[in-house]
C-alpha cells in the first residue's frame, strides 16, 4: 500500500506523520534523497540521505528515482531501491512529497492514496512557518510564496485534510488510511482464498 501525503512547507505535515507512524507499526516513512543542508538535529539516513548536486544528478541518471522535484531551490527523489527493499519486507510506504512529486507519480501509475493536508488560512500557514523557525528569512518568503502554488494542485489528491485542530486532523488521516486499507483492490490483495472463489 502506497500513501502519498502532500501540502505546503509548515502545514503540519511532518507533525501529523509522526503520529501515523506511531499508530501504525505496518507502515514506514519513505526517506527521500536531497541537496538542502541538514537543519540542526536532522540525522543522514534517518530524515534524509543528504548528497550533492552531482550524487543526485548520477542517481537520476541510473534511473533510480521513482520521482524526483527541485523543491524550493534544493532536489528532492524518492528512491525506487528503498521503496522495493521495504515493501518486500511486508511494509507499507507512506510518501512526504510534493505536488511535483505526485503529478510525476500519477503519470506512471494512479496506484496509491493520495492525501492533501491544507491549513485552515494562509495567515496560520505562515504563522506556523515562523514558529518552527527552521528557515533562514529568505527561504520563509519562497516557501511561503510557493504555498500559493501548490495550495492550487488540490484538485489532483482523493482526500482534503484541514489542519486546523491537529487531533481531529490526525484522525482524518487515520480514518482514511483505514478505508483505504479496506477498499477493494486494496484488500483483495491479501485474500488469496477469495480471489481464488472468483
Ligand atoms: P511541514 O512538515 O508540513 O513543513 P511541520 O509538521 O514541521 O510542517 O509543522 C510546522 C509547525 O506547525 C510546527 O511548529 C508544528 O508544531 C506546528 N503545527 C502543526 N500542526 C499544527 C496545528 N494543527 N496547530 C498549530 N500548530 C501546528
Ligand atoms: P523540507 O525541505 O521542508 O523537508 O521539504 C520541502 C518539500 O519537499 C516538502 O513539500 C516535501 O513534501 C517535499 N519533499 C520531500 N522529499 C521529497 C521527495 O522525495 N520528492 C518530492 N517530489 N518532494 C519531496
């Protein structure tokens, strides 16, 4: 099972993540490629693999990206290895990546569910991204003027969250993940005797 979980920098998404990861021990956290510099206490392997340009640019080249976004001025992949090794060993993947990252996903395939966490307003959206405070004051005003953009990708997700309460919003993505568990082509999937019935 793939989830794809996308919205502006500073929604809430790592926060609401987080909370799904401890919720559900099957799932596991797709750790993307980057350029962007580590933040302070952000570990390599662990948040991101942190490389350079060049490492990045040869990667695209093998074709090991399942998608790849230049991001806010920095590249961001996901990597096709990971996600295989990972879904083999029975987990399911649960995708932090952007609007970019989604329609590149959707092109090859509209396997997955995919989840748009939007703020209540743009006044908390920026609120929220100057209280994490991880950006440098140049790369706040990209990230807040990229929000406007990617904000009007909605159109292309199943499922709209709004992050205004975070309990209730972190409910909603639990709820969808458990009717997305249950649908059809989902669910079959692990019922070999039913299939087999017809
Ligand atoms: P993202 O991963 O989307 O960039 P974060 O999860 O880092 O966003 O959240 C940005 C900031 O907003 C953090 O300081 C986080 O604690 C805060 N935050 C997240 N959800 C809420 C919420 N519902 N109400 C108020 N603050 C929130
Ligand atoms: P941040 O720098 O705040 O960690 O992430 C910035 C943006 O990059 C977020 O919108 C996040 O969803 C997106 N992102 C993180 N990893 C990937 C990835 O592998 N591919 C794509 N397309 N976007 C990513």
């Amino acid at each position: 099972m793939r989830i794809f979980i996308s919205g502006p920098s500073g929604v809430g998404k790592s926060t609401i993540i987080r909370e799904l990861l401890k919720r559900n021990k099957d799932l596991i956290l797709s750790v993307s490629y980057t350029t962007r510099p580590p933040r302070p206490r952000e570990v390599d392997g662990k948040d991101y693999f942190f490389i350079s340009r060049q490492a990045f640019k040869d990667m695209q080249q093998k074709q090991m990206f399942l998608e790849c976004a230049c991001v806010h001025d920095h590249l961001y992949g996901t990597s096709l290895p990971w996600v295989k090794t990972k879904e083999d060993q029975g987990f399911s993947v649960l995708f932090d990546i952007d609007v970019q990252g989604v329609m590149m996903v959707k092109k090859s395939s509209d396997i997955g569910c995919f989840i748009f966490i939007v703020p209540p307003s743009l006044e908390e959206l920026s609120k929220r991204l100057q209280k994490r405070g991880t950006e440098a004051s140049k790369d706040f005003t990209l990230r807040l003027k990229n929000a406007t953009t990617e904000l009007g990708y909605w159109e292309n997700y199943d499922y709209i969250v709004v992050n205004d309460k975070l309990e209730r919003a972190i409910d909603d993505a639990q709820s969808i993940i458990n009717a997305y568990r249950c649908s059809r082509k989902q669910a079959i999937k692990g019922l070999k005797w039913l299939r087999e019935i017809g």
